[in-house]
DNA sequence: ACGATGATGAAC
DNA sequence: TTCATCATCGTA
C-alpha cells in the first residue's frame, strides 16, 4: 500500500492536514538515490490572520506560492543558512501551508532539508515523483493518543497567534522528549 | 549563551 | 540604499 498524495490531499483545512501528515512519508530523489523518512512533526501555518505567518503581511515574491494552489513545496531560507520545506495547504487565493519540522530520525526543519537535499529550486514545485521530492501514504495510522499538540517554535512575537497549538508531534518518535518543568511539559528537545 | 550568515520587507 | 529581523543550529 503506497500512494503519491496530491492536491486533492492538501487542498482542505491546513490543520487537518497538518495532523493527517503525521504518519505519512517524505520522499527524495536525485541523481539515483532515494531518501525515505516518516514525517513525525510539523507545524501549520494557517491563512491571512495567523501572525506567525508569512502571509500576514500579504503577498510578496517569497511567499507567492502560499497563496497558489495546494500541494506545492514552499521553501524559503531563514536565518541566512537553513532552509525551510512546507508544503501548500487549502484552497487557491488562501494563504497556507505545513511546515515539516521532523522525519523519524531527524529532528529541526534545517536538519530536515539538509538530509534530504532540499533548497530553493524546489520552491513553486509540484510535490509528485517528476519534481523529485513527493510524499507518500504507506499505510501507516496514528492514533490521537498518540499525537501532542503544542505551540508553535520560534514565533514569540506573534503575540495571541503564537499560543495556538498548531504544532504537531508524533510522539512515539524515538527521539523525541519532552522537558518538563513544575510538571508541565515546555517544548521538545533534541537528542 | 551566542555567533554565523544572507534574504526579506519596511523605512528612509 | 540601509537596517532590523528572522518558522535555526552547532559550538561553548
């Protein structure tokens, strides 16, 4: 049981998309290798309101392929040396996307597009077998019980925008903990 | 705790 | 054209 997702997959709620990749898997492939991971944390991105988002500010050439069709790598560099994969979310005209922050294995969005070999030519792409990089229905299901949803990261200045629970972690990926303090878990670490 | 490193968007 | 900021990471 292996099936490419398309657009019909990624053009619906930004949220429900965001829980349902979970589970799903990332795949890369140029010049003759492939790599494969299960996507096991992203975080939504959800329209013209959502503070934290590129979009908030309306449309530029960065973020252009946010407000295009859904189904279509976002990628773009943060920080002048990591670069970020998201893929287009909901309808055309609205403004949203996934972020994928983790794969089995591989914790951080930049660790991600690094071990995949993502960067910017994929930006605007089609997410399908031709464009190299696709993701993949493998028959996995994750339990709700098996999902925690937490803030998003490295959003502070978002104010209200940055509280919502957008971020969603699968949390029987091996590597993941969660720090607590005074009992309540704070955000996830790395190891 | 901090510096690296460069694109982006808003101000001037 | 300048400037602050930034959906981060590795080293300390």
């Amino acid at each position: 049981m292996k099936k490419v997702l398309t657009k019909d997959f990624f053009e619906r709620p930004t949220l429900s998309v965001a829980r349902e990749m979970l589970g799903k898997y990332l795949v890369r492939r140029v010049r003759g290798r492939e790599v494969v991971a299960m996507i096991t944390e992203v975080e939504a991105y959800d329209g013209f309101r959502d503070k934290a988002s590129h979009a908030h500010r309306g449309e530029t050439r960065r973020n252009a392929v946010m407000f295009g069709n859904a189904g279509v790598w976002y990628v773009y560099l943060v920080y002048g040396m990591h670069e970020m994969v998201n893929i287009v979310t909901g309808g055309k005209g609205y403004p949203a996307a996934v972020l994928i922050r983790g794969v089995e294995g591989v914790l951080g969005p930049g660790r991600v597009t690094k071990h995949f070999h993502i960067s910017r030519p994929l930006d605007g792409k089609v997410a399908e077998e031709q464009n190299g990089l696709w993701v993949e229905d493998r028959g996995v299901r994750i339990h709700a019980k098996e999902i925690r949803r937490l803030p998003r990261v490295g959003v502070a200045y978002a104010g209200a925008w940055a509280e919502k629970k957008y971020r969603f972690v699968y949390l029987s990926s091996k590597r993941f903990k969660t720090k607590r303090t005074g009992g309540r878990p704070v955000r996830g670490s790395y190891h």
